[in-house]
C-alpha cells in the first residue's frame, strides 16, 4: 500500500553504504566493511506465506508444485516452497519484484511477522553447530531442505540452500520478537570465524554462484 513505511525487525551494527526503497522497506543493499565472510544478511523484507489446506499437496503457489515430503524445499525462480509437514507449507521470495501473493484461499501471509537471516559464506556451519543441536550437515540430506526446531533457544525454519563441507548458506525464520536477541546471539557466536553483516547484494550474489537461486 502506498504511503507505509515498513521497518525491519532486525538491527545489525554496521553503516549502510547502499540502499533502496522497496515495497515500503528500507532494503540496506550493502553495508561499509564488507569482504571476505561468512556474512550475515537481513532478509526480513522478502515475500513470506503461510499455507494451510487439508489437501496441500494438491496446490501450486506461483504455478510451482509443493515438494511431495515434510522437510522437502522446492526453490524455482526466485520462490522458496519449504514443506513443513502434510497440511502446511511456508513460501519465501526473494525476487526484488513483488510477486503479488499466491492467489490461494488457505494463504496467510506473514512477511511482517517474521525474521529472516541469512547465514552466507566460509564455517557457516560451525557457527550454527554453536547455536543448535539440529544436525544441518547430515549427509542424508540434501539441500534445499527444511529442518524445523530451536535455534538459539527460538522455534526457527531452518533451511539449508548450499552445503559444502562446513560452507554454504543456510536461512533462519523465526518470529520478529526475537530479533535483537538472536542477531547478539549469532555474531557472538560467528566472532571467532570473522561473522560480519552484510546487504542483500551479498546474498544475492552468492546465490548466483552456487546457482541455486536464478539470476
């Protein structure tokens, strides 16, 4: 809606350097200081849907099927479908454009509600390994996909989206009430791997060269 100014939840201690306005959000694109990694990045102002529906796998949000499995992600154009059990799905976009809305009768969304981390770069791994007991780096899984359970002590989707050894990027959702307390939490944590805030250029960028995001 015109006129609304959207503020994100999350505050990281670093000057933007580069940003835009975009659907009502203030979206920081790059902060000053930032090279090498691992990062962590803002995602809070992205596109974010909860779907509910009896027979859910029978639906096709932006045209695109619901992964058959709990804890399966389908990522296509831009859209995140995370299959988070078998009457639920959450869908996350992180086109620059918006993308309208699912156009499904069972969708809530809940860009607003939610955080959104990002986790980008060399040792993300061993940070999150710092912070939960989920086990992000079993071999039986391959990403994208969808583990749901505490994060720092906060109920998190957590969604692993590249994966090379303790690299990778990997997303954290969780309700925006928690967002101070969990942005402390994971820099304390990344502090010894050199964790630093950083705009979404950065994830966009690294998507692009692990190609599981298109351009």
């Amino acid at each position: 809606m015109a006129g609304i100014e959207r503020k994100s939840p999350v505050c990281l201690p670093a000057r933007p350097a580069k940003t835009e306005t975009r659907h009502g959000w203030t979206v920081v694109l790059e902060y000053f200081g930032e090279e090498g990694g691992p990062y962590l990045i803002d995602l809070s102002h992205c596109q974010k849907w909860d779907l509910q529906d009896g027979k859910i796998s029978d639906l096709r949000p932006f045209g695109i099927p619901i992964p058959e499995a709990p804890g399966r992600c389908r990522l296509e154009n831009g859209i995140l479908i995370n299959r988070m059990n078998w009457s639920q799905v959450s869908v996350w976009c992180f086109s620059k454009e918006s993308s309208g809305s699912p156009e499904i009768s069972a969708c809530t969304e809940t860009t607003d509600a939610q955080a959104l981390l990002a986790l980008v770069g060399p040792n993300v791994f061993s940070i999150t390994e710092k912070l939960c007991s989920l086990n992000l780096i079993d071999p039986k899984l391959e990403p994208p996909f969808l583990i749901q359970g505490p994060f720092s002590h906060v109920p998190c989707q957590i969604v692993v989206i590249e994966r090379s050894g303790m690299n990778g990027a990997g997303l954290v959702a969780f309700s925006r009430g928690y967002a101070d307390d969990m942005v402390h939490a994971v820099l304390d944590a990344g502090r010894e791997f050199g964790l630093r805030p950083a705009g979404e250029s950065a994830f966009q960028e690294a998507m692009q060269k692990g190609a599981p995001l298109p351009a």
